[in-house]
C-alpha cells in the first residue's frame, strides 16, 4: 500500500497517488510545498490548509496543520516550535511526517543544533515506525550529524539508511556532504556514480546532485569540466522556478572566482541567462538564502535595479539586528567582488563570516561559497592566484564546522569525470 508521507520524506510524492478530496493528502501537498521556500508555493499551501476544516483531521495531525499554515505564511519560527514540540509525543506515521518538516524547518533556519535534536528525537521513535519510515528517519539524522561534523556517525546513518531503502537519495546526499567537507571528493563523485537508480530526469535531487558532482571537480582543478557540468547538467531544469537555479549561481559563481578574467568573459552569457531565471523572484523575495543567490545573479549582470529591490526586500522582511550583522555585508560584499572592488568585499565580508552561525539557510558546504567569497577577495588583494586556494588547507577548515578532523573515516577508491555521463541521460546507471 502507498503511503503518502513516507514517499514525501523519501521526495518522491507522486501527483497521480494524490486524492484532491481527501483532507489528509492536501495536508501533506501543503507540507511539501511551504518546504520548497517558494512564495508560490506557500501561497498555494495556504489556499488548501484554509480550506481543511481542522476537524476533517485525525487530532495528531491538527497541530501540523498549524504549523505548516503559520510557516506558509511566513512566520517559520513559531511553526518550528510547534513542530518540534508535538514530536516529542508522536508515533508512526505522524511522527515521520513531524520529524520532517521540523528538520526541514531547522535547514531552512540553520539551526545546526535544532537539527540534531530534531534527528535524535526521530531516532528515539524508529520503533513505532514502519521499516521504510525508519529507514528514512535514519536518513534524515544523517544529515544532521553531517552540519555538526559528526562525520563517521553521519556516513553510519546515511549507509543504515540505505541499506533499508537503497533509493534514499537524501542519505545518499548527506554521505556526500560528509565525503566533500573531509575533501574525499573522489570518493564522493564515485558515490554519485554509483546510485543504483541513475540520474533521469525524474529523479529527485537531480540538478544538486549534479551540483555536488562539479564541486568534487572544482576540488581536484577540474574547472572546465565543472563548466562543462554546468552546461549540460546543472542547467538542464525539470520545471521553471528559481528553485533549480540556486545550484547553478552557486556553481557558476564559484567558477567565477577561480576562473580568472579568461574564464569571466566567457560566463557573461551565462550570468545573463541566471539574471533572466531569477527576475520573477524579485518580484516576490522571501527567504535569504535565495536572496543572496539572486543577487549574485543580478550582481554580475549588473542589474542592480532588481539587485536593490532584493536587498530592499530582506531589510523589509528580517529583524534589523540580523539584516545588518548579516544579510547587509553578505549582500555588499557579493556587490564589490562583482564589481572588484576586492578591499571593500574583503572587509565586509569578513564582518559577517565572524558569525559562529549565519543563520541563513543552506547547509555548510553551500554557504561556503561565501567564504570562499571572502578568501577570493584577500587572494586578489595580495597579488595571488584564486586558484591558489584549491591547494590550500582554508576550505578544508572553513567556517563550515570542520572540528573534529580527527575523525579517520576515509573512503577508499576514485571516480573521475570518466565514471560520469554528461549528456541528457545523467550519471550512469550502473
């Protein structure tokens, strides 16, 4: 029988398994679209929740549908604490359910600490669980342990998780999350390669899965096949939506960096292209992590008309503490690399990165790029080459939580771009 909570957690959830009459399924389409962090999607999320008569629920599930209409209509906060609270007392089915929008909830946050408890909580609840629902819980924990640099327990997880479901590709994921920040990233793209399922087009996480893939190759100096990644990979979308263009301004913008003014003049088109992706969001901003993104795209477009508006947008939106120990220098610091005006992006950059936790959203390994940022300005400041820092130790420490490198969980085996299909079919299959 489907069950459709487990195929949301596993990213799956399957249009055609959906009955539009029934409360329950328009409680869980709600849920995945409020953690999509579209505003499209939350708009729609509110439309069907306002429509379900709290009573039309099973009792357990009410309170999710409090909280997920609270966190569609912005206010992401109190949906955590509501979520988080109601899963101490859960069991089965609406326990995975919980578990998940609270550990979505805690990403989208980035809070690292919430997303442990959140993890460990689920951990407690297996039991009552189905074994796919287990499985997948194992999996989400994963990740968890991978933000707080739990390495060799994160790799544990994530393979227990998968060896109950051998298509959990969000485990799958965190196990190359950890791989990349050890710097295996050999290792990592031979994980890529090797999922069972390959990487069609209807394959969830695809495009960031192509993401990592090119982040190994940025690793080992393979930036014109990073680039060629980008190309045939990253950029081949399943649907419209800013949604799927965060991976390739994440990925082109740190080709940017270590590319050097050869490389520069040739992503002009690209930059041009990711501004057009993204001018529909500014028409409606309303998570950071995205915002820095669009603005790196407007950035190096030069529209900095919609640059402003993005920026006008998150001064409006986010408490003034945060908005100016934060969001501000990250979005000035974007704009003075954009424009070279390295000392500037140095110094403001460096103001906000002092932060223990930035507390924008995004895992470790993608607000590095912002680090990455900081360190290609000082780079340019000093004379040197960027991709001076490929070869050095900075990334392998960065304030991403590398701080128990004593960890010796060290995968063996290499995977270059040879193990790889960059062509429309993905990844091979075998």
């Amino acid at each position: 029988m489907e069950n459709i909570v487990e195929d949301l957690v596993a990213l799956r959830l399957d249009p055609r398994t959906i009955r539009d009459a029934d409360p329950f399924h328009g409680l869980v389409v709600a849920a995945e679209g409020v953690t999509n962090m579209e505003a499209e999607r939350c708009r729609k999320a509110i439309e069907i929740l306002e429509g379900i008569a709290p009573g039309a629920l099973a009792p357990e599930f009410r309170t999710t549908r409090e909280a997920v209409l609270s966190w569609a209509r912005g206010d992401l906060l109190s949906a955590r604490e509501m979520l988080a609270s109601s899963l101490q007392n859960s069991r089965g089915e609406h326990a995975l359910l919980t578990g998940f929008l609270a550990h979505m909830a805690d990403f989208s946050l980035g809070d690292n600490e919430g997303l442990l408890e959140t993890g460990r909580v689920l951990t407690e609840l297996r039991p009552t669980m189905s074994r796919r629902a287990a499985g997948l819980s194992d999996g989400l924990f994963a990740f968890a342990l991978e933000e707080c640099g739990h390495y060799s327990d994160a790799i544990s997880s994530a393979e227990r998780a998968m060896s109950i479901n051998h298509d959990d590709v969000y485990a799958l994921h965190a196990k190359v999350h950890v791989l990349q920040r050890l710097r295996e990233n050999a290792a990592a793209k031979e994980s890529i390669s090797r999922y069972s399922n390959g990487w069609g087009a209807a394959e969830p996480m695809r495009i960031h899965m192509w993401w990592h893939f090119a982040i190994g190759l940025l690793g080992e100096g393979e930036l014109d096949e990073a680039l060629r990644c980008y190309q045939l990979e990253v950029r081949r979308k399943t649907r419209a939506g800013a949604w799927e263009d965060l991976d390739a301004v994440a990925l082109l913008w740190r080709l940017e960096i270590l590319g050097g003014q050869e490389l520069s003049e040739m992503l002009v088109p690209h930059w041009s292209s990711l501004a057009a992706a993204w001018a529909a969001y500014a028409e409606g901003p309303n998570y950071i992590f995205n915002d820095l993104h669009a603005a790196m795209a407007f950035a190096k477009a030069g529209d900095y008309r919609l640059f402003d508006r993005i920026v006008a947008s998150c001064r409006a939106r986010e408490s003034p503490e945060f908005f100016h120990s934060v969001c501000r220098p990250l979005f000035d610091g974007i704009a003075a690399f954009a424009q070279r005006d390295y000392a500037t992006s140095a110094r403001v950059m460096r103001s906000a990165l002092k932060q223990k936790q930035l507390r924008i959203g995004g895992s470790k390994l993608q607000q590095s790029v912002f680090h990455w940022t900081r360190d290609a300005a000082d780079t340019h400041l000093r004379g040197s080459n960027p991709r001076d820092l490929l070869s050095s130790h900075t990334h392998a420490r960065t304030h991403g939580g590398m701080n128990n490198e004593s960890e010796t969980h060290r995968p063996q085996g290499r995977a270059g771009i040879g193990a790889a299909r960059l062509s429309g079919a993905g990844i091979a299959d075998g």
